[in-house]
C-alpha cells in the first residue's frame, strides 16, 4: 500500500549505478523490484518468484506470462534464491512503463536469446494494441 520504502531503495540503487534493486525475503527468496517484476530464464524455462511471496500480479506480469506459454515455454512460478540468480542464462524486468528490459550485472555471462523472442513478441502486441 506505501512505496515509500520501494523508492527509497530504488534511489539508493541509482546512486550505486544500479537502474532497479532486487529484493529478497529473510530466507534469501526473491521477491520482486521496487516497482518492477523479475523474471529468469534457466534451461528454456522461465521461472518468476511466486505470488504466494507477495508479489503484485501485474498485468505486465500476466502478458508476459501469457506470452511465453503460447511461444511454448514452461513458465515455473518459483522460489528463487538470491544465491542462485549467477546460474540463470538470462533474466528481465517488466513493468507497463518499461515492458520488458534485459538484466545484467558484474560477474554474470549474459544471453539474451529467449529475452530477446519474448520481448519482440511483446512488442508487437503492444503494437498491435495501438493500431
């Protein structure tokens, strides 16, 4: 219901160079961004924390979800560990504002093979929602 503690560590992240934080329960589950879903991909499946952790459904969330199923890939709603996330092949945020964005960070191999589908996919129903 208050975000204030969301844009708080938003902001301290920016000016840590970062452009969204990640966060994550006592027990080092991944949550969600501060305004933000995460999403990963590992061995074709993407894995996205689970409502259960309290994370906002989202209607970015939903389409992105609805998007990967119909591409045919297993969408795993899962408890996802912070010390696990340099194992992923590929990871992206979404939001209404940003639709989807590919995630990087320091000593992490990236690939972007599936992001780069999903987000093409994405976009041209977005595209086709303009028309």
């Amino acid at each position: 219901m208050n975000y204030i503690g969301n844009m708080m560590a938003k902001k301290d992240a920016e000016s840590q160079g970062a452009y969204e934080p990640i966060f994550y329960n006592n027990d080092g589950i991944i949550t969600e961004c501060a305004i933000r879903n995460v999403f990963y991909i590992k061995n074709g499946i993407l894995l996205t924390p689970s409502l259960d952790l309290g994370v906002l459904p989202g209607v970015m969330r939903s389409t992105i979800i609805n998007i990967v199923t119909e591409m045919g890939i297993k969408v795993k709603e899962a408890y996802i560990r912070f010390d696990t996330i340099n194992e992923m092949d590929e990871a992206f945020i979404s939001s209404t504002g940003i639709g989807l964005l590919p995630c990087y960070w320091e000593g992490w191999s990236l690939k972007f093979n599936l992001t780069q589908n999903i987000a093409e996919k994405l976009n041209q129903q977005i595209s086709n929602l303009c028309e």
